[in-house]
C-alpha cells in the first residue's frame, strides 16, 4: 500500500548533522484494538487514553555518510542495544519512501523510559512514536513548510508502521484509531483526536498501574494479532468494537460514568477471551489479575465510586477511576492491591496532552 500524501516533494534544504529529540507517552486502549490487516491496518477501531508520565525520551543524532543502505544505532539509558536494531531495520524499511533521507544520514538514536525497565508496560507505542516524531522533525528541517497539523499526521501515520499503537500517542488525551462511520475524520492510517464534546467528569481521569507480572510475555502481542485470522469469534468481535465506541459517544457527551465503566470493563476481558480461544489458545492473565479485578468489583459494589480496570495485552492492571474520587480510591489501591503486585510496584499516572519536543 502506497499513500501518496505521505510522500515529500524534493526537500528544499539540506543538513549536514545535527539532533532532535521528543518525549512521547504510552496509551492504554478502552475499545481495544486486536487483530490486523497488512500495512499495519486494525482489523477494528479503537480509542485510547493518553497518559502523561509514563512516556519514552528519544534524542536522534544525525550525521551525513557516503555509504549506501540505513546506518544507525541504538541506546537505551546509554546501553547499545543491538537487539533493537532489526526492528528498527523493518522500521526503517516501511517508511523509507515517505522519508527518503533515511539513507543520507548514520543516526544515532538514544533512548529512555520513564518507567522501570521491564516494568511490564509495553514501551513500543510511546518509543515508535518518540522516534517517528524526531524523523518528521528532521524533515521539518528539510523541508520546514508543514503546518502543525500534517505533522502530527504524518507522524502518526509513520509511527503506526513501527508499531500500531504508536499513532495513538502523538496526541492527547482521548485518541480514536480506525475507520468508524460515526466519527468523522476516522481513519485506519492514524490516529485522530476525538472530534465530539467531552463532558468534564472526563477530563481528569487517573489511571494507576498495578504490574502484576513484569516478566516477558509467554505469546507476543504481534503473535495474539495474527491469531485473529480465522477466529471463530473475530466478526462478532470486531462488530464489538464499533458498537462500543457508538455507545462510547453518547457517554462522553453525558458525563455517564456507569456506562462507561461497563464498556471499558467488558473490553478488557473481552481482548482476553479472545485470546482464551484462539487456536492455539493461551492466557496472558495470572492469579493476582483475578484477584485485583474482584476486589475492584467489591470496592465498587460496596462504596458506589466510580472506580474501573482494564487489561493491556498481558498480566497488568490499569485502573481508572477520576480524579475528585482520588482520595479514597489511592487509599484502597496501596491498602488492598498492591500487594498483589510483583515486588509491589506500581506507577500512578494521569491523562495526558500527547508528545512534546525537547530542546537540546
């Protein structure tokens, strides 16, 4: 698949050297998106928080070369990290005709998470996303006529090409991803801010995360996706997806907690059982995730707080609730959950604006 408006005319400058560097956070999906098409397509929509400090800080240093193919290397907290760099190969493989200074330049990309590594939290959104917004504002350079606008476009558009839900974390705080009829604007190739009215209760929505399990994931996500092909469940799912999100519209607009906990609820443990009976089947979530869920249910039950779990891909715990609930929902995590936690970590986040440049 070629998309033409991603393709630069002749770029009008030219740098010898020189470095970029941006911070891009991790997401967590509520209509999960699970399943994909060729060229990175989803197989359904999907719409995101964006959180604001558990994020990746990316610095790309560029210096030109006489030599043909990509050149580059990678650190992570000032470590080569040469397990990254077929990766980032592919990368660089996808996008080269949308960025065809790729082969100009050797890059050095230094990288670093905010959040422990190995933590258990998935760094490939926030770090494909940090990366393909250093690239689009080396080409800003090249090239510096963008609006704002078509470069959190492209940038999104490129970083879904390293990893899907890198163009969930371009922007903020509430991001839709995937072709959807009643969303305007909606579109498999990015992901877009969400366009309709967000009542306040929204708007400052806390989300805590209980790491269950940090150890590596028994299946991979890219695996879990391709298991899609041929479930016995996928349609159904997918036409999941869409009426969530429609009902999802109405509930941003309404301030309707209830509902929202229910759909966000029910997506979670749906994208697990779709993974429970996929051939061949596996189960990503440990003991300590069903216990955290049922002490939510019964903290819920029993005080009337609108506190609410979601699942990523794996054994953690997001757990969401808004912010003027704060208090006595951060008193009953750290009292009655995070013992269920693996060396009782976790990380407290809140929603977030989306990447942002740093001067270096």
């Amino acid at each position: 698949m070629i998309v033409s408006e991603f393709i630069p005319k002749p770029y009008k400058s030219f740098l010898e050297s020189g470095s970029v560097a941006y911070s891009s956070p991790s997401n967590i999906a509520l209509v999960k998106y699970w399943g994909k098409k060729d060229y990175q397509i989803p197989a359904n929509p999907s719409i995101s928080f964006t959180l604001n400090n558990c994020k990746t800080l990316t610095t790309l240093k560029f210096s030109k070369k006489t030599t043909k193919g990509f050149s580059f290397d990678v650190f992570l907290d000032g470590v080569v990290q040469n397990e990254f760099k077929p990766k980032i190969k592919q990368f660089f493989e996808r996008i080269e005709l949308y960025l065809p200074f790729l082969t100009w330049y050797h890059f050095k990309i230094e990288t670093s998470n905010t959040f422990p590594h190995s933590s258990g939290i998935a760094s490939s959104a926030s770090g494909m996303s940090a990366l393909a917004l250093c690239l689009v504002q080396l080409e800003q350079y090249l090239n510096p006529e963008r609006t704002k606008t078509s470069f959190n476009k492209k940038a999104s558009f490129l970083a879904r090409l390293g990893s899907g839900s890198a163009c969930r974390s371009v922007q903020g705080n509430l991001i839709v991803w995937g072709l959807h009829s009643n969303i305007i604007g909606s579109s498999d190739l990015v992901g877009i801010k969400y366009p309709y009215e967000i009542h306040s209760s929204f708007n400052n929505f806390c989300d805590t995360i209980l790491l269950v399990d940090k150890g590596e994931k028994e299946v991979s996500s890219t695996v879990g996706h391709d298991l899609m092909y041929g479930h016995p469940f996928a349609q159904q799912r997918f036409a999941q997806a869409h009426t969530n999100i429609d009902t999802l519209i109405e509930v941003f607009k309404t301030g309707d907690l209830s509902a929202f906990i229910s759909i966000v609820e029910r997506e979670a443990l749906t994208l697990h059982a779709m993974m429970m009976s996929s051939d061949p089947y596996f189960i990503l979530m440990k003991p300590n995730t069903l216990e955290i869920i049922n002490k939510i249910w019964k903290f819920r039950k029993k005080t009337g707080l609108h506190i609410c779990f979601t699942l990523d891909a794996g054994a953690n715990v997001h757990v969401l609730f808004p912010k003027n609930e704060s208090s006595e929902i951060r008193q009953f995590i750290k009292s009655s959950l995070v013992m269920h936690c693996q060396n009782e970590q976790f990380i407290e986040d809140t929603l977030g604006d989306g990447a942002k440049s740093i001067k270096i």
